[in-house]
C-alpha cells in the first residue's frame, strides 16, 4: 500500500498512517500516526503500560466483570481450556513455577502439615510403612508405565461435608488424571 510521505499530505488525505523513511527521535523507521507518533514507539509505550497494570491490583469491578464473561461464554472457554495439549499444560505450570518458588514452597509445606495433622498418633510402625509403600508403587508405576500415578485419599483430608484420614485404608493409587477429575470429592 502506498503511504503518503508527510503529515500534512495524510491529513489532507484522511489517513490514518503516513511513511517518512527517516527514523523517529528513537530510531525507529516505521509508520507513523497521523494524529500520533512512531507505530513502533506506541508498541512500545502498550507493552511498557500493559507490563505495569499486570502489577496492580485487580479491582472489583474488574474481578466481576471476569466473572460475568466466565457465565456468558461458560462453553467457549471450557473448550479452550480442554483444547490445550498436555505439553503446553505442562511447560505453562513449569514456568509458572520458576516464577513463583515461594508460592510452590508454601503449598508443599501446607500439604505436608495437613498429611501430619490428618495422621492419627495411634498408627503402627507397620501401618505408617504400609502408607509409604503405597507411595513408593505409585512412583514405580509412574517410571514403568510413563502414566502419572499418585496417593488418593478416598474420603478427602478436606471436605465440604466430611474430613478424612491419613491412613493406609483411606488411600488408593489411581492415575493423576482420574484423580483431577474425581477433585476434592468423596466417592461412595
């Protein structure tokens, strides 16, 4: 597409854009706005402005009108949710993680406090080694068949309606993704 060369020659023109080929006060040879400045440099100044609002604070208004999309467009953004690949789940948590080593921290250390608080004082020697077994042949499962297996707790440490214990009769091993979608849920 043909650009006018000056600004006077867009406005006459009712352009949008107009190209010089000579760079802006910052270096850049690209477009520029009529009513504004170097394209380049605007991208520029969104990226920086976008990068600060990232850091702010969520307002309320923000947060329900999150919620208000969520209920309208329910379906389409489930479907965008399952359509993703288990690569780029993964590299997306594993990022998430490098970012946020404090976050991971916390939570480890929560669950492990919970698995303590939820183990009673009255278990044996042999059953607190039945319950590490069970973990051991989920890790042994995971190397041999390449499927993420983990510990379950049958009736949840945390529940809604009832709490759990951490006990051998109260843990099953099931693949991670049965596990996901069984969630924080007693199966009777």
């Amino acid at each position: 597409m043909n650009y006018p060369t000056t600004r006077k020659e867009a406005q006459s023109a009712n352009a949008k854009y107009y190209f010089t080929g000579v760079p802006c006060k910052h270096g850049h040879i690209a477009l520029r706005k009529t009513k504004g400045t170097c394209v380049d440099c605007m991208k520029i100044d969104w990226k920086e402005q976008a990068a600060k609002r990232k850091l702010l604070p969520k307002s309320e208004a923000a947060k329900e009108a999150g919620r208000r999309y969520y209920e309208k467009n329910r379906i389409e953004v489930m479907a965008r949710a399952t359509s993703r690949t288990m690569e780029s789940k993964r590299a997306y948590k594993a990022k998430y993680k490098l970012a946020n080593p404090d976050l991971y921290k916390a939570l480890s250390s929560f669950r492990r406090k919970r698995n303590q608080q939820a183990t009673p004082k009255w278990l044996t020697y042999t059953q607190k080694k039945e319950i590490r077994s069970l973990y051991i042949i989920a890790q042994t499962s995971t190397k041999i068949t390449g499927v993420k297996y983990v510990v379950d707790h049958i009736v949840p440490l945390v529940g809604d309606t009832v709490c759990g214990l951490h006990v051998p009769w109260n843990l099953q091993i099931m693949t991670q993704e049965d596990n996901l979608l069984k969630s924080n849920k007693h199966n009777s």
